[in-house]
C-alpha cells in the first residue's frame, strides 16, 4: 500500500523542484491529470477481473448446482471454455467489429489482432485509461453473454454444437449489438448520435436481451429435456447456487460501476443502484413466491436478486437510488410470474429460466431506463432532459423500439444460427446420452464419485 501510495504521489513531490509561474501550473495540472489516470486504472482493471468473476465460478456455480448432477461438469464447463473461446475471438476480431469505426452496425477491421491496440488512451471511448484497459473490460462482457444462454440449453444440447454455435452467434449477434449500441456511430448510440438513441450504461439490450431471447430460441428450437415436465426435474445442489449467486452480485459492481470507464461520481452512483437494485429484486422475488406458495425459498431469493441485477443494468448510470428500488422490485415480481406462470402456460423448457431472468428482465429495464434516467445523475449529452422524470417522455419509446431491435436480431439471428450447426454436426445429443448425463457422454467425467 505505501508503494501505491508513493507512486500517486511521486508527481506531486516532484513539483517542489519545479520554478514557479505558469511552469509550474502547467506541470501541476499534468501531475493531477496523471494521478487520475492511475486511479481510474486501477478501477478499470479491479472491474474487469470482478466482470471475469461473474462468469467464472459466478455463473459457472449459478447454473451448475440448478442442473441434475449427471450434468454437473457439462454445465461449469460451458461457462469455463467461453472464458477462453470468448476471449481469442475478441481478440482476433470482436473488438474490431465492436469498436473499429465501420458504419452504423458494425465496426471495421482496423483493431483486428488488436493492432493499435496499445497503452496510450482511445479518446472516442475512455480518455483516461490505456486502449487496452478498455478491450479487456469490454472483452469480459462478449464472455459472459453467450454463457447466460447455455441456461436454456443445459442438459441437452451437444458440446461441439455448443462451441460452434457460440461462434456464429458472437459474430452475428453480439459484435455488431455491441457496435450499435456502444460503439462509434453505433445506430442505437445516444452518446454518438445514433438514429435511434437509446440508453445502455451496462448491458441491457446488448448482453441481457439478446441473451435471453437467444435462450428461448435455443428452448424451442431444441425442444424439452427428457421426461420433462412429467418427471420432477430439481437442482442437484443449491449450495452451489447460493454461492453462485452472491458472487454474481459481488461481481456485477465490476459490470455496472466499471462502465463509468473511471473512479468518478458516476461509478458511485452506479455502485449504490446496482446493490439496490439486487436487493429490491430479491424482496420483490420473495414476497410474490411466499405469497403464492406460502414459504420464501433459497431459489427463489437468488433468482429474484439476479433479476434485479439484470433490469437495474441498463439504467445504473443514469438513474437515482429510489428508483433503481423501484426497477428492481419490479423485476422481482416480473420475472417471477415469467417463470412460475408464463413459461408452463407456454410450455418450453427454459432449463435455467435464462429467458425468464434475463430476456424479460433486461426488457423491462431498458424501458424503465427511458423512465427515470436523469441529467442528475449523468449529464453526458449535455441536454436540458434525459427520460420521462426529466420531461423527456419520447425516450420509453426510443428504450422499447431498441429493445425491440434487440429482439429481432437475437432471434432471428440465433434462429438461422441453429440451422447452420444443426445441419453441419447436430445440435441435441441422442436420447441415450441425454439419459446417461452430458457429464459422461460428452466429457467422459463424474462430478461426484463417491467412494468408501
């Protein structure tokens, strides 16, 4: 700590040698300007390894302990090799369509291997951190989207098939949203005068919806799992859940705070909705569940503070902390009459309500987005109005018509993706395997043997 401490202050000290007058201001003003830099940083980099967290062990032990324990491993190991599959296509080419200037829905290829990629800053994205601080945080996002699918597909759907299909689908879906959405003359950019302005602080359309609604393509494409739902299909382990969970909360401060791009005002602000948010989520969850069926379960306080996760997503950096109550007890009670209600009047296996949680939750947040987002809290335009509490009603439209974008381009998008894998190498594992458990007949594994 005194190291650090030292070396925020090095440039500080330095100035006592320098002469006095505009020389000195001008090397004092470098020196703030440098000491703000490393702190926003280091922000950067914690948020990045907390959004890294998320993914692994967060949602890997989220979704791992919901699943049967014959498919165990098949389920953490969706979430692991994303993190390394993930991150080379990011490397390689997802930053450049994501963040390469292009046009207005996808980027060019000038970042492709991350050339020019380098320490000094991209000041069309963050001016204060190195150009790589930025694609290493943005990179932890294109892993954790395509993981929150695997909900839906778990316990049925083919490892090679699942490998590939997270390939097209990062290329057809996920880079060209997140260059819409985030990047430079992005066509639902509000901070780049994108035709249709929507406001996304963290992921709402470009991670939750497109997710989500991936995953009920994926359900109904693949059909139900086995004996399902006439046979009773429980989670093997919600220790592992619990644990999963809180991690994702822990997590999600990296996700949403981090996306301020800086130690500033704003990252606080984000940080305190994001805890109230997960919060209200998981008193709303359980208060429609001990209603309904006269006692609160673990499960169902998890699920509800993911929910709450999910919708204050996209409003964390513009809305204030009643508010972001309001969103996620919403959410709570929302998502809840998806899953218990709406999915078996439907009738598709969702397997880890991933549709439910996130396609739903980051829909309704990204309109309630357009509701309470403030100049209060984020003046970033630099106009007299921001969402409807600012006299700005027209803005829920603009939220619902790009979520609305959002969902045809997922569905679309994943639906023509199914095709493609199902006629190359089959997307559902034979009745046999299925029955015998992803663990063995994909992995050639057991998650628990247990012997004397």
């Amino acid at each position: 700590m005194r190291r650090v401490a030292y070396s925020l202050l090095a440039p500080f000290v330095a100035l006592a040698q320098q002469p006095a007058g505009e020389d000195r201001i001008a090397a004092l003003e470098q020196a703030a300007a440098a000491a703000q830099g490393s702190a926003d940083n280091a922000w950067m980099l914690a948020s990045t390894a907390l959004v890294l967290l998320m993914t692994g062990p967060g949602l890997a032990l989220f979704y791992g302990g919901l699943v049967r324990k014959k498919n165990v491993l098949s389920t953490l190991m969706h979430s692991f090799v994303l993190m390394a599959l993930a991150s080379v296509m990011w490397a390689v080419i997802g930053y450049s369509l994501a963040f390469g200037d292009g046009n207005m829905f996808v980027g060019d290829l000038r970042f492709a291997f991350l050339d020019g990629v380098g320490m000094e800053p991209n000041g069309d994205y963050a001016g204060t951190i190195p150009h790589l601080t930025f694609m290493a945080f943005q990179m932890m996002f294109a892993i954790i989207t395509p993981a929150l699918i695997s909900g839906a597909f778990a316990e049925r759907m083919k490892f090679s098939a699942m490998v590939l299909f997270t390939i097209l689908w990062l290329l057809i879906v996920y880079f060209p949203m997140a260059h819409m959405v985030w990047g430079k003359g992005g066509f639902m950019n509000a901070f780049g005068d994108g035709p249709l302005p929507c406001f996304d602080f963290a992921g709402g359309t470009v991670v939750h919806i497109t997710s989500g609604v991936s995953a009920l393509i994926c359900a109904i494409y693949l059909g139900k799992r086995h004996g399902y739902p006439h046979e009773p299909i429980k989670p093997h382990n919600l220790v592992f859940s619990f644990t999963g969970a809180c991690l994702l909360w822990f997590g999600w401060f990296g996700f949403n705070a981090g996306s301020a791009l800086g130690a500033s005002g704003l990252a606080a602000s984000a940080f305190v909705a994001t805890h109230l948010g997960a919060a209200a989520g998981a008193l709303g969850w359980l208060l429609a569940e001990w209603m309904r069926s006269g006692k609160p379960s673990c499960l169902g306080g998890i699920s509800g503070a993911v929910a709450g996760l999910v919708a204050i997503t996209p409003a964390s950096g513009f809305v204030k902390p009643m508010p972001s109550i309001l969103i996620g007890f919403a959410a709570g009670l929302v998502c809840y009459f998806m899953v218990v209600a709406v999915k078996h009047k439907l009738g598709y296996d969702d397997a880890l309500d991933a549709f439910g949680v996130h396609g739903v939750g980051g829909t309704l947040g990204a309109i309630l987005t357009g509701v309470f987002a403030t100049k209060a809290v984020n003046d970033g335009l630099g106009t007299a109005a921001l969402g409807m509490v600012d006299g700005n009603g027209f803005q829920v439209v603009n939220q619902t018509l790009g979520a609305l974008f959002a969902w045809i381009l997922a569905a679309a998008g994943t639906w023509v993706i199914l095709k493609i894998c199902d006629v190359l190498i089959g997307v559902r594992v034979p009745a046999d395997d299925e029955i015998q458990g992803l663990d063995l007949s994909q992995h050639g594994e057991e998650g628990y043997i247990l012997e004397s």
